[in-house]
C-alpha cells in the first residue's frame, strides 16, 4: 500500500501529469483537497472508490482515512492542487506517516505561478532584467514568516516575486516592496489561474490594491512582481546566438541533417 501525493496542477484538468492522473484513475481511496482541485480529476477516479473532500477534515481526521486504506491496502491518492512541495501542508502528513510505516511517494505538479506565467506568455527569466523567481507568501494569523524572509529583505534582490496567500495583505505588499522596485513596478494578480473563470489583472504596486477591490476578490489569487511582466527592454540570451559555442553547437559547425 502507498499514499500517493499528487500535483493537480494550477486548475485546468488538463494541466495533471500522466503520472498523476494514471494514479487518480487506479487508487481506491482518492483525499482531494477540497475547491482546489478540479471536479474532472476527482471523478477520474474508479467508479467504487472512497472518494473524500479534504477542506473540512483535520490532520488526525486525514491520517486516520489513510490509516483505514493502509489496513485495507488500499493505495491512496492524495491529490493536492499545484505542486505539492509548495504551501502543500505535506511535510507534516509525512512525518505522520514515518511514524506509522506507511509508504508514500510525491508525484509533483504544475505550479500556480508556471501556470500564471504561460497564460500571460511570459517569460520569468529575461536577460539581466531579471534571473531569479523566488516564491514566498507573508505572513498572516495562521502562520508568520521567518524574520530573514520578509519582503522587505527578499525585495532587496529586485527578483520576480510570486507572493502567494496574500490577497489580504496588499498595503503590506506595496509599503515592503515599492522603496525596491518602485511605485510603477508592473504588477499581475492572477486569480484562480487556468480556471475557466480566471482573471488576470496587469497593474502596479500603487495601483494593485484599488484594482483588486474594484474586482473584489478576497481569495485565491497570486500576486506576481517584477520588472519582466511590463515592457522590459532586454538583450537576446546568448544560447541561441550563431556565435555563442558550446558542447552541442561548435563554432563554424555545419547544420546537421535530420
């Protein structure tokens, strides 16, 4: 028996991987979680299968299902959306199951900021505008953040930034970030990425607050910042370029046939 920790991806059903969905159509115990998940991947899976929304359930409530399944030996999936590695809450359903002797393995998932980035046909990562992506979050009542990985510190590096869980935290935001990138930094707030009623809203850190409440939206939104999501001047990178070597394409080399 193995618990299966499933990536659905940022929203469209289509966005699973092979691997998951192949995982979701066989295992007789499908945990999803909750309004995160696509309806079209959970009724994947087989027509007997215990099928249980997550949302309302605790740790220990979750724990006990997988240990029913494991008595069973049932295979779980235990689908989660985006990637489960990030803000996935799966670390601590591991440790659980270290202690108990279950077997699990992580099947990873589209993110919800790769997603937000192909829907707007963006690259993240453009020639010295910009070669990092840090994902972070701030902090709320829930959960606070480590004092080294503030906005006011992470804005330092001049980054694109995909600030998760923080829709309600936009005066935060823009007072951390504007001395670093400045008032007119172009701004994506994308809800419910990939959805069929996504939204994507292209503004700036003075602007996001008022344009988020004017769409009135309160929850599942990204907020991405950076100078690559405007109309950034950039040099072409030198993979491509007929001059640059390297292993695969020597200088002078004629083009191969196919």
């Amino acid at each position: 028996m193995t618990v299966y920790f499933i990536g659905a991806g940022p929203g469209a059903p289509d966005l699973i991987t092979v691997r998951g969905l192949r995982l979701v159509e066989r295992c007789p115990v499908c945990l999803y979680a909750g309004s995160l998940v696509p309806a079209e991947i959970v009724a994947a899976a087989p027509p007997d299968a215990t099928v249980m929304d997550t949302a309302p359930m605790h740790l220990d409530q979750i724990i006990e299902e997988m240990k029913k399944a494991n008595a069973q030996g049932h295979d779980v999936a235990r689908v989660h959306s985006g990637d489960p590695s990030i803000y996935g809450a799966i670390a601590e359903q591991m440790r659980r199951l270290d202690a108990l002797d279950i077997d699990y393995e992580v099947v990873p998932g589209v993110p919800a900021f790769a997603g937000v980035a192909a829907k707007l046909k963006t690259e993240l990562t453009l020639p010295e505008i910009a070669q990092t992506v840090i994902l972070t979050r701030t902090g709320m009542k829930a959960s606070s953040m480590p004092e080294r990985e503030t906005l006011e510190i992470l804005g330092q590096s001049g980054a694109t930034l995909a600030i998760h869980l923080s829709i309600r935290n936009m005066d935060y935001v823009r007072e951390a970030l504007t001395p670093h990138y400045g008032e007119d930094c172009p701004v994506v707030v994308a809800y419910r990425a990939t959805w069929p009623d996504e939204l994507y809203i292209r503004t700036t850190l003075a602007e996001m607050k008022a344009q988020v409440q004017k769409a009135k939206l309160t929850r599942t939104a990204l907020i991405m910042v950076g100078p690559v999501l405007g109309d950034a001047q950039f040099r072409e990178s030198s993979l491509y370029d007929q001059d640059f070597t390297h292993v695969l394409r020597n200088a002078g080399k004629k083009k191969l046939r196919a």
